[in-house]
C-alpha cells in the first residue's frame, strides 16, 4: 500500500497546488512512483500537466477525483495500490466533504500557509477540522508548511511563534516566494525537471527539505514503501 499525502488548507492561493506538484516531482526524482489526485474543483493540478504537453509529459500521473463524492476514499485506496505516493490535492473549502473524505484517508496532511495574519486566521478552520479528522484517522500526520516565507521578517518570526503554540507539527523546512515556482507551473514542469530556467537548484534544495521531513514525518512509526 502506498503512502497517501492530502495538500489542503480552507483558503485558497496559499500554494497548495505548487507544493503539490512540486512534491511528485520531489518523490519521482527519488525513484518512487507517483500519482497527483487532483480533488479540487478549479483542477490547477489537471491544467498544471495539460500545460506540459503531449510530447514532453510530466515523470508522474495526474489525475482528477473532484466528482466522486462519497466514493474518493476508495479510489484513493485503489491508486494507492497501484503507486508508491499519492498526493491529493484538495479543495481550499472545509465546508466541502471532499477534503474531510481525503484527510480521513491521508497517511499525512500538509497544510500550506502564508506567513500573514490573514492566512493564519484562516487556517483555524483547518486546525478544527485537522482535529475531528484525527478522531476517525488516528495514525494520521498533519504538518503546517509555511509558504512563500520572508524569514527575515518579523513577520515571518511572529507567525511562527503563534503557529508553534498550535497543536499541529510546524515543518523547519519552508519555501520562499520565489517566480521560478510561477515560471514551472506555466512551463508544466516542477523544480526538479525543468529545463532552461535559472534558479532551479535553491528551489530544488527548499523543496527537497519539505521532502525530507514528509519522510521523516511518516516514519515515526512506519517505514514508507522502498522507491522503484
């Protein structure tokens, strides 16, 4: 059974799907075989990997689950017994059972957020739903990631001081605001294989600590599947 990672947070613009995508192309270039799920309605993932084209295709499988309703639980059980990872990218909606449904599922649940008072607060709807998802998925892990971070700002010092105090883990690891990110989505490629773009290896080595402590996260108390 393949580890399944849930990208979700109840706002919108916090680059969910960026860390989503991004995160494939990570596990890919580690050797694991990867499927992207994309369960929101806007389908960024879906046109992420349209933008790639036919002839140059991403390392790893996109799909779309947004529709399934009451049966996206097992699809993503059935993916995830075809593919070492599954990311799934959910709606930026709490309100939406869709996320609830994958959450339930998730081996891990990443929550993406800015740096700023307004995504903070946001995300308190996510926290309360982090926490009634941990009642029917206990062996679940949640992790915030701080996205498009100024780390030299106080800012940036004082959300992470309040987001500490939360009850869900904090990643060391952060991604900085940076137009690369923008510049591969258009391309439809991620960090690690685009091609003729400067600036790749510092996003590559920011991506690749979130990677990194994903893994360690999981494997607090179980090993993740070898990679292929």
């Amino acid at each position: 059974m393949g580890l399944v990672i849930a990208v979700a947070n109840q706002k919108g613009g916090v680059g969910k799907t960026t860390t989503s995508m991004n995160l494939a192309g990570a596990f890919r270039s580690e050797g694991y075989k990867v499927y992207v799920a994309d369960a929101d309605g806007q389908q960024s993932c879906m046109s992420w990997c349209a933008a790639s084209g036919p002839e140059t295709p991403l390392p790893f499988r996109v799909g779309s689950i947004n529709k399934l309703d009451k049966m996206i639980g097992p699809e993503i059980a059935a993916l995830a017994n075809d593919y070492d990872v599954v990311i799934v990218d959910c709606p930026p909606n709490i309100n939406d059972l869709t996320t609830a449904r994958v959450l339930a599922v998730a081996d891990a649940t990443i929550i993406p957020t800015d740096a700023s008072p307004i995504d903070i607060w946001s995300s308190e709807g996510m926290m309360e739903l982090v926490e009634r998802t941990r009642v029917a998925n206990p062996a679940g892990k949640f992790a915030i990631l701080l996205n498009k971070a100024n780390s030299k700002t106080l800012l940036h010092t004082q959300m992470s001081a309040i987001l500490a105090e939360s009850n869900v883990h904090v990643l060391a690891a952060t991604v900085k605001q940076r137009e690369l990110y923008r510049q591969t989505a258009a391309l439809g490629r991620t960090v690690f294989d685009v091609k003729g773009v400067r600036g790749t290896k510092v996003a590559k080595d920011e991506i690749a600590a979130v990677y990194n402590e994903i893994i360690a996260l999981v494997q607090e108390e179980e090993e993740i599947v070898d990679g292929n």
